[in-house]
C-alpha cells in the first residue's frame, strides 16, 4: 500500500469514527450492508474510471452508458424474455462496443477524450429516452430471476454480492494494473505518450484498450444497477455518475494529467464518497447539500495531500543542508 | 537613448542544497558591465542551479548576492528583472501561436485609451529597432511558428534587449544552431559588449567559448575549479579544469573492415522534406555519421526509418530484409533501435525509475509468473549500470534526477539490453559533458566492432569528423554526398551540407 493509500485510509476511519461517536447506527448491520452495497455499485464503474484517468483522459459517458444499458437489459430480460446469462453478454458486449468506440477516436482519430465521451453522454442518454419514449423501463410485474438475483443482489453473510463483485473486480484489476506488461505500459502513455511510443509501446492500444476497460465496467455496474432499483427512469437513472467515479479516482491519487493512480486508492476513495453521504444522512445534515459536502472534502483532501508533499520536500532539503553545515564544521 | 547603467555585481558563497545532492558550494563571481564571461564545466557542474539563483527562480540556501552596492539572500525574478538580468535558455521560452513583437512585449503588452486595448503599432514600432540590433532578418509581425530555432534565439535577445538588460545569460546557445548561425550569434555577443552589456556564456562547445569570452569560470561539482584569464585560455587548460584529466583523441579505428550491409535505406522520402529522397548503406562493423545543416531533415529521416512516422515513401531493409515500420514497435521487433535526438520528451520517461526505463521496451524479459517482477527489473538495470557506469546511488531514483550524460546513458542502457542489429543515435551527445561524451564514443565503437550497426546523426562537427568512420552528409531530405575518412574535412562537409559540389583535388 502506498503512502497516499494509508493517509486515505486513515481519514475513512477518523471520518467513520466520528459519525460512529456522533450516531451509532453508523456500525449497524443494516447501514453497514446498504453502504457496502453502495459502495459495491459505484466503486465497479470508478475502477473503469482509474484506467481511462490513467492515460490522461477522461470518459464523462459513465453515467450514460449505465442508463442506455441498464434500459437495454431490463428490457431484453423483462420484455423479450432473453435468457439472463445471455442478456449479460450482449451488455457486457455492448459495453465493450462502446468503449472501443471512444478509443479509436480518440487514438485514430486524435480527438480529445473530453469531447468523445461528452457527445458519448449526450447521444447514450438521448438514446435510452428516446427509445423508451421517457417511459420507465421495468421488469414485468412478478416476474423472479432467482440466480441473478442472488449474484447481483443477493447476501452472503451480510455481506452484500454487489461488494463482493466489486472486490473480486478490484483484485483482478489490480493484477492488470500493477503486475502485467499492460500495466506498465499503461503507467508509461499516461506519463509520456511519446517515450512510450518510442519504446516500441503501442500506445494506441493501450489507450483504447483503457476506454474498453471502462465501458465493460461501466455495463457491468449498469447491470448492478438495474437489478438495485429494478427500474430505469432513462431521464435520470445514472445522472452524474461520471462525476463520483472522477470524484472516487481523484481523491485515491490519481492525476488528471495521467500515469499516477493505484486500484487501492481509487476503491477506498469510492468508499469515502458513499461514507460522506451516510454521513450527511446519519448527522441528520440537509442531504440538499450531500453534493455540498462531498465537493469541500475532496477539495479540502486534494489540497491538504498536495500541501504535505510540499512541506516534506522542504523538510528534506533542510535537513540536507544541515548535513552539510556540520560536514563543513568538522572539516 | 541613454546607455544602460554601469553593472556591479557580485556573487558571494552562493550555497544550494538540495535533497541529497549539493549543487554549490561556496562560490563567488563578479561580473562587470561589457564583460563576457564564459561559464563552463561538466552536466551537473552546478551552471543551470547558478543561472536559476540569477534569474531569481531559486533561493541559495547560503551566501549573499550584491547587485549596485545592494545586498540580497536571494532574488526574486522581479527583482533579478529589475537589475537588468536576462535568459536566453538552451530550452526557448517563445510562445509560438503569438507573434514576434508579442512575445518581446509578453507580459508587459503596450496599451492604449482607458479600456487598456493592446497596441500592436507601438510594439511593433518599438520592436524592430531591437530586431536591427541583434540582425534579424525577421519582422515584428512574423509568427513565431514561422521562425527557426536561431531566429527564435535572436527574438530571446531582442526581448532581453527590450527590458534594458545589463546582463544576458546564454545556457547553450549554439546547441542546435547551424555554423552560420553560431558565426551570426558569436557576432551579436561582440555587439553586446559594445554596447555596454555583460554576456554570460555557457556552453559545452569549447572553441566558440575560446573565440567569445575575455575570461573563463569553470565549475566542478557545485565548485570554483579555476578561472582563465583572456590569455590563458585554451581548449586543454579548459578541459583539465573541468574535469580534471587531459582527453584522448577521439578517433578509435574499427577493428575490421567493413562486412556487408546492415542497414539500406532507399529512396525515403519524408513528409517533412518530400523534396529529395535519401539513398544510403551502412555496412557490418562501421560507424556512420550523418551530417548536414539543422533543417537538412535528418532527424525526420531517421524517426521515418523507426516507424515513429512521416514516412513517404521508400524502403528500408535491416540485414536484408525489409522493414516498412508503421510504429516504432515493428522497428524494434526488427532490431533496429533509436536513440532520440530529445531524450526528455521520446528518450525516456523523466519521473518514472530508472530501472522502468531501462526494461520499458523489454518487460516481457522481466515476467515471473505472469507479473512484473522488480527484483528482475532491477537486476537486467544493475547488469546496464555497471556496463556503462551510469552514475545513481539507486536504480529505483527518478531518471530526471541525473544529470544528461547519466540520462543519456539510461537511455542506452534501454537498448543494450535486448539485442540491437542496428542504432541509430540522434545527437547523441547534446548537451552531455566531456566526460559522458567519449565514454558514450566508445561504447558506439564498441558496439560497431561486436558488428552491431551505428548510425550516428550529429551536428557537432568535432564530434562527427572525430567519430565517424564514412560521412554522409544531408540536404533538404536527400544525401548530397559522402565522404570517406581521407576526405573529412570541416570544409568538405560544408560544401555539401549547403548543396554545393566539392572540387577534385
């Protein structure tokens, strides 16, 4: 774990505390199951996010992609009865279409990533509106999907299955990101696009295959979602979840600029957004100003993280000094 | 117009420490106005830490600083303006979506009426003066875009010019400028000093430092080494003093005539210069160097021959088979290597270890058990450490915290570690100190006795009649003509690198 991790780390427990000692239904069982399952849903998409944010871009179609798909899989289950297991694949498909969309006009292309994935929120949104004539999407009334309930939904001990998912993503993820040859190449273009290239990295690869990465998380997390609130309203279901998965990846140390992040960080960063809303709810705050209090903590943690480098950079180069004076005393 | 004020300034045990280095210690230096200074020494010498403290970017951790009879700790970059001291960087500092008269007058534009609008006319009528006195052949309203690097460096000295400097400071002036435009750049210093102004001139190329300066400061590991006075100066007693030994000549014959071809390249043609396409032939065990004017599109060629892009049309065959590179990659997988000309941005990753650099484009060498392993990745780094004595206290330590030459090193060491046929080195020793620069000579000689092919792209005339063992010479996109060993000659390649024909002896 690195030392940016542990500081995170840390403030989820202080801030976790003192909820605790100001409310004690935050260690409940019950508030504890619903935030990991929260934290479930949206640390799947943030990791996706931690990859595109990488290379140096950014994909605003998060939450897009989670409408249109998750309007797209409740319909293919609940309206023409397409086998779940196979619905699952299309989505994931889907996703991956997506996603490799983005890349290539982006690397192809050379369109900047902020205008790709800013017409990508536009034109998946107005899709999954139009195609449901603003219509909420539902699944048929009674209808039961036992095993994808239990894998989406469902609990193993408490724990609820959408955290597991999201565990079990971020271990695998973590592989590909700090111990492959992809992972590295990934750190490379995101420092140095061109000394990557001049290294024999193929850059444009990588860059796309980030924005795959992304998008098949993304339709991941659609399915999450939809099977949470077992109906997308297209106009607003996923509305700013771009925003909480740059939010989750920035405040876990990773640079918009690229090539500094860790799969540690952007996760617990995502469990410190869904702690402060718990927050803003247990301490009975106005959750008007949920979005209020989000923005200041991430602010105010940015700053703070960027204000100790500096220090200890000072601190470092005094001591050095010092070093030398007293070489200098004794010679 | 009144003459710029008579300059005092005085240096006194500037100390600069940073985390784990010490970049000077205790030095003093006084300038006045109308000298030229030369400031030499080796990368890491501790020169770019001094001009900082000068232009006020960074504060000495020690010492004081006195400029007209007034003493500071340190400057800020106003109060270093105030004084009169200007930048002329290695690194230009123009803006190249504005144009000339803007970028002199950037930040302190000319305005005009109470709505404070920008007044071209008057920065224009108050920028060509300037442009006379340092002989442009440029006007205000040209595009930065437009202008070479030597009328980039020209506009640097008129924008000097314009804030009254009293001292110009050149970091390596003359790195990537041609000989006609070093001859035109030696030319403004003299008027300079004519005027009244002090030159501070830093450079690695030691005959133009002799040709310019009244004295000579060299600096050793943050150090005073010595000084020369105008009659003391010489090409050896400024080498002894910077590093400390006297240099061997650099010509080392191959050990074996040349073998066959490994490297052809015929008919390329670049997008940058479609005008003529290049035709050349580098044999087993020689090492060719490929000279020409900045601008004669040798670099462009040899990226095109790497797959890093811009190329026309033309093939290239490695060993003899073809090679047509869509990406460096492909170049790679062929065994043919580049060493950028612009280590910073495409030769290596600046923040990231040294060690990452060194396996970057080998990783797949370093998996254990399908994970990067940094135990292996250390290890391939320290086997390139000790091969090419890259100086780190740790392979782990940032490539930007070295110094050029070490960086340079790293930058090789990427490639020695796999399995090179061919390289091609892009300038390979600018900007990189006496001492990088003749063990980087015989690791190529090494490398072309062990029958890998070298390449080697230089504008260094020194370095390329000193090196080589045939000489292409190049002109607008195409080669304009070659020359063996008994032919080199400064003279000989200028003729060709200008696109004339050389006279039968």
């Amino acid at each position: 774990m690195q030392k940016k991790d542990l500081g995170l780390a840390i403030l989820i427990i202080v801030v976790g505390a003192v909820v605790y000692l100001r409310n004690p239904l935050f260690l409940s069982p019950i508030n504890l199951g619903n935030t990991a399952n929260l934290v479930g849903l949206f640390g799947i998409f943030a990791i996706g996010q931690g990859f595109v944010i990488m290379t140096g871009g950014i994909d605003l179609s998060v939450g897009s992609v989670i409408a249109l798909l998750g309007v797209l899989f409740v319909e293919m289950v609940g309206g023409y009865a397409v086998p779940w297991p196979a619905a699952v694949a299309i989505t994931i498909a889907l996703g991956a279409l997506i996603g490799l969309a983005h890349g290539i006009l982006i690397t192809r292309f050379k369109m900047q990533p902020f205008v790709v994935t800013l017409c990508g929120l536009l034109i998946y949104r107005g899709i999954a509106r139009g195609y449901t004539a603003e219509a909420t999407a539902g699944f048929p009334f009674g209808a039961s999907y036992p095993q994808l309930e239990w894998l989406t939904i469902g609990r193993s001990y408490g724990i609820p299955h959408s955290f597991i998912a999201m565990i079990i993503i971020a271990v695998v993820m973590w592989f590909v990101l700090h111990q492959s040859v992809f992972g590295r190449h990934l750190y490379a273009v995101g420092k140095n696009d061109e000394a990557a290239r001049f290294s024999g990295i193929r850059s444009g690869f990588v860059i796309t295959s980030a924005y795959v990465i992304c998008s098949v998380l993304a339709a991941v997390a659609a399915i999450y979602f939809a099977m949470f609130t077992k109906s997308v309203q297209p106009s607003s279901h996923g509305n700013f979840y771009e925003l909480y998965a740059i939010a989750a990846a920035v405040l876990g140390g990773f640079s918009l600029r690229g090539g500094e992040g860790s799969i540690v960080g952007v996760v617990l960063g995502a469990v410190l957004l869904q702690e402060l809303q718990n927050l803003v709810n247990l301490l009975g705050i106005p959750s008007s100003l949920n979005f209020a209090v989000m923005g200041t903590v991430i602010l105010l943690g940015v700053l703070a993280d960027q204000q100790l480098a500096a220090y200890r950079a000072k601190k470092r180069a005094a001591q050095a000094f010092e070093r030398l004076q007293s070489e200098r005393v004794e010679s | 117009m009144s003459g710029p004020q008579e300059l005092g300034l005085r240096l006194q045990g500037i100390t600069k420490v940073y985390p784990g280095v010490v970049a000077l210690k205790d030095v003093s230096l006084n300038i006045s106005a109308g000298e030229v200074v030369g400031l030499i020494g080796e990368n890491g010498a501790g020169k770019s830490t001094m001009m900082k403290i000068l232009g006020g970017v960074i504060t000495p951790t020690d010492g004081s600083i006195s400029i007209d009879g007034k003493l500071y700790r340190g400057l800020t970059v106003a109060e270093s303006q105030a004084a009169g001291i200007a930048f002329v960087h290695q690194e230009l500092n123009t803006l190249d979506n504005l144009d000339v008269a803007a970028n002199v007058f950037l930040g302190r534009e000319k305005t005009r009426g109470r709505w404070r609008l920008i007044d071209r006319k008057a920065m224009r009528d108050a920028v060509q003066p300037l442009l006379d006195r340092v002989g442009a052949q440029f006007g205000p309203d040209m595009p930065v875009a437009a202008l070479s690097l030597a009328e980039q460096q020209l506009l640097e000295i008129a924008k000097a010019l314009s804030m009254d400097a009293r001292l110009v400071i050149m970091d390596e002036p003359t790195s990537s400028l041609t000989i006609s435009e070093t001859n035109n750049l030696l030319k403004v210093i003299a008027d300079l000093k004519a005027q009244g102004i002090a030159v501070v001139f830093i450079s690695h190329r030691l005959s133009e430092v002799e040709e310019c300066v009244d004295r000579i400061v060299v600096l050793r590991d943050g150090r005073i080494a010595g000084r020369l006075a105008r009659d003391e100066i010489s090409n050896d007693a400024m080498i002894r003093l910077m590093i400390g030994r006297d240099l061997k000549s650099l010509y080392t014959p191959p050990q074996a005539p040349p073998g066959e071809a490994l490297l052809s390249v015929r008919d390329v043609r670049t997008q940058a210069k479609p005008a003529n396409a290049a035709n050349f032939e580098l044999r087993r065990g020689e090492i060719l160097g490929v000279a020409g004017l900045i601008g004669a599109g040798r670099t462009e060629l040899a990226e095109a021959i790497f797959g890093a892009g811009g190329k026309l049309s033309g093939e290239v065959r490695v060993n003899g088979a073809p090679l047509d590179a869509g990406s460096p990659a492909d170049a790679i997988s062929a065994g043919l290597y580049l060493v950028p000309e612009d280590r910073k941005r495409t030769g290596l990753i600046l923040e990231f270890p040294i060690c990452e650099n060194v396996t970057m484009a080998n990783l797949r060498s370093c998996l254990r058990n399908g994970r990067v392993s940094r135990s292996r990745q250390i290890e391939v780094s320290e086997e390139q450490r000790s091969r090419l004595s890259i100086k780190t206290p740790d392979v782990r330590n940032a490539a930007q915290a070295m110094s050029g030459g070490n960086q340079q090193k790293v930058v090789l060491a990427k490639w020695l570690s796999m399995d090179p046929k061919v390289i091609i080195f892009d300038e390979p020793t600018r900007g990189i100190d006496v001492g990088s620069k003749s063990e980087i000579y015989k690791l190529m000689r090494a490398l072309a006795d062990r029958g890998v092919g070298v390449v080697m792209i230089s504008s260094d005339m020194e370095e390329v009649i000193g090196v080589s063992d045939r000489i292409v010479v190049m002109r607008d996109g195409g080669i304009s003509g070659e020359l063996k060993r008994s032919d080199f000659s400064e003279h000989n390649i200028l003729t060709l690198a200008v696109g004339k024909a050389l006279e039968e002896a």
